[in-house]
C-alpha cells in the first residue's frame, strides 16, 4: 500500500481480469486509468533506485507485462507483432533491475522465488542421433559451472558476454551435452561412448532442429548471415522448456520455463522481432503456442490464433527466407495451440513429442527423472 506504482499495477491487473471475465465499459476505463497511474509512478520511482523500494520495483516489473494491451481483434498483423515486441522489451527492463542487485545477493532478498527460472533439475537427454557434428550447436559453459548431474544451474539476467556465438546467457549448457547415463559412480558417457551415442546438442522437435542446423551451415553463395549469432541462442532458449515437458509433463516446472523464456532474450533477439525476421518470429511463435499450455493465461488466450496467424504471415510474405522450413517449424505451433483449445493441454502438450523419433511421451519415467 506504501509502494503507488505496485498498488495501481495490482488494481491494473485486476480491472483486467475482471474484464475479461465480464466485459464492461467501467472495468475497461479502470484498466486504462490504473495503467497510467502505473507507469508514471514507476517511471518516477526509477529516478531512485533504493533498498527501501527495490523489492518493490523488482515486483512491479514482473507484474507490468499484462498490463501491455493486446490489440482489440481483428487486428492488424502490424498491431500484433507491435504488441509481441513491447511485451518483450518489457522483459529487458526486468532484466536491467535484476542486474542492479544480483552480484550482491538478490537470492537472499525475500522476493527471490519469483525470479527463479527453474524448479527441478532436468534430467539428461534422451539418446538421439545428432543430425551433424558442429561445434558451433554446443552452447560454452561459463563461470555458473554446470555438469552432467545438473544441467541447469540457476542463471543470472545478464547480457551474453561478447558477440559471435557466445551463450553464456542459456539456460543450460548443451556443450556438457547433459552426461548421458552419467552418475557419481560413472564418468560421463561423452568421455567413454562413441560419437553417435551422444545425445543432441540440443531437445528440439525435428522442424526445429533442422533450422538449428540451417543457422549454423555455411551459405554456398549468397550474403553471409549476420543474424545466426543472434537468433542461435534464443532457439537453444527453447530446449529446457521441451525436455521439462517431455520428463515431468504439464508441472510447475514446466509452466515457469515457459513465463521466464523471454527472459533469455537479448536486446538484439527482441530487435529482431520488432523487425520481423522471419526466424525470430517463428521462435516466438512456439513461445506463444507453449504459453497456451499455462492455466488461465486469460490476458493473452483469446489473442494467441491471431497471433500465430500474424506471424505465419510474415513469413509467407518474406521470400528470402527459407519459407518450407518455417512452415514446418510453424505447423507445430498451430498444432499444440489448437489442440489445447479444441482437446485439453495434455492432448496439446502429447503432440509436440509425435513423430520425434527416439522420444516418446508416455514412457515410464527413466532412472534419471527418478533420481534427480
């Protein structure tokens, strides 16, 4: 109550929902009034980041993404893709605060288990035959550590390091490829098993992994790739979300990887999205088709079909992409988006993982789920 921008993001938030729940011109005219309340105050609070207000400000920026407006429908593609780039860019200013703080312990603040970006340890992947050895689809381990036993340490929000294809910012290190069968009485199976019993440098579904591949080919002729670095990263983003599904399907765990997602996003990946690249809107597209497994998204469900639809049309209508390939990874979006609408999230969630050779969903869980 102490805290005006934290207490109209919460009134803002509720005028929403009740919106959304029951339509009507007062809840409407509520929503808009507490959302400028909201960014005034918080804006003004910035001027002074303080120990008294920081917790506050970290919360109110968690909370300020529902309150970006997804465009009355029908709306343009334009006004769609507008309000994706904003929801994400909201992302940058969360990671801005956090970065203020972490080096001097904000997992020791009260508030830190709001800003945790995984609840279980995953465990490793299933073996699957890599499509082609390249160094460059294995992220690099960085100072967080990371090993075949935990795959995924707790990351900081921080920007990657350096240019080129650095991925100090992932949420796991594929380069440690997840130590197939290891445990503390097995070395790692990288060090003792040959080349193709290693897992995938990544747990993506075939039409992602074959545009995995496409950003890390060398162009036979043509221009050379300037974006790769910057999308290869944010598609690798994606591959915790995919073996949490896949390991403890539709749990916490998996519904926090996919809320925290745009928070592995750089400045760069967002810039492309703005600008409407053809793969980072196909990316996106997955994110948005992941958050319909999420119960009660309310603020964006109704607006998830235009959504893909906005981003299926850009790509349609950019011929320099390789269009084939991204409808392939597209299909699968609509897919699990669809089928959560029409038959329930498990039958969306089951879908992703048919026709994936070497996984399957309903198996009983390994010993590797188990002992983590």
């Amino acid at each position: 109550m102490s805290k005006p921008y934290l207490l109209y993001t919460i009134l803002g938030i509720t005028a929403l929902h009740r919106n959304a729940m029951s339509p009507s011109e007062k809840a409407q005219h509520l929503a808009m009034i507490y959302r400028q309340k909201t960014f005034s105050s918080y804006n003004s609070a910035l001027q002074n980041v303080t120990t008294d207000n920081y917790e506050s400000l970290l919360l109110t920026s968690v909370y300020l993404q529902p309150l970006v407006p997804v465009p009355d429908l029908p709306a343009t593609d334009e006004a769609v893709l507008e309000w994706l780039s904003t929801y994400l860019a909201m992302t940058q200013g969360l990671r801005l605060l956090v970065s203020l703080k972490w080096s001097r312990g904000l997992e020791k603040l009260s508030i830190f288990p709001v800003f945790r970006r995984e609840l279980k340890t995953l465990p490793p992947c299933p073996l699957i035959i890599p499509m082609q050895e390249d160094p460059r689809m294995y992220a690099q381990v960085n100072e967080d550590g990371g090993s075949p036993y935990r795959p995924n340490p707790p990351i900081m929000y921080r920007e990657p390091v350096s240019a080129g294809y650095d991925m100090s910012n992932l949420p796991f290190q594929p380069q440690t490829l997840m130590g197939v069968g290891a445990t503390p009485h097995r070395p790692p199976a990288w060090e003792s098993s040959p080349t193709w019993l290693l897992p995938a440098p990544a747990f993506l579904p075939p039409p992602l992994m074959a545009l995995l591949v496409s950003l890390i080919k060398e162009p036979e002729s043509g221009p050379l790739d300037l974006y790769g670095p910057t999308i290869l990263p944010a598609l690798h983003a994606l591959s915790p979300i995919f073996l949490s599904l896949y390991y403890y399907h539709l749990t916490p765990d998996v519904f926090v990887r996919i809320v925290v997602f745009p928070t592995f996003l750089t400045a760069g990946f967002i810039r492309l999205v703005r600008h409407q690249e053809p793969r980072a809107i196909a990316i996106m597209a997955w994110w948005i088709a992941f958050v319909t497994l999420i119960p009660s998204v309310w603020w964006i469900k109704n607006s998830v079909q235009q959504i893909l639809q906005a981003t299926s049309n850009v790509i349609m209508r950019n011929t320099q992409s390789n269009q084939k390939l991204l409808m392939d990874a597209m299909d699968g979006a609509f897919k699990v988006a669809r089928l959560a609408q029409t038959r329930g999230k498990e039958v969306a969630a089951k879908s992703i993982f048919e026709g994936w050779e070497g996984v399957n969903w309903d198996r009983e869980v390994g010993y590797e789920a188990k002992e983590l």
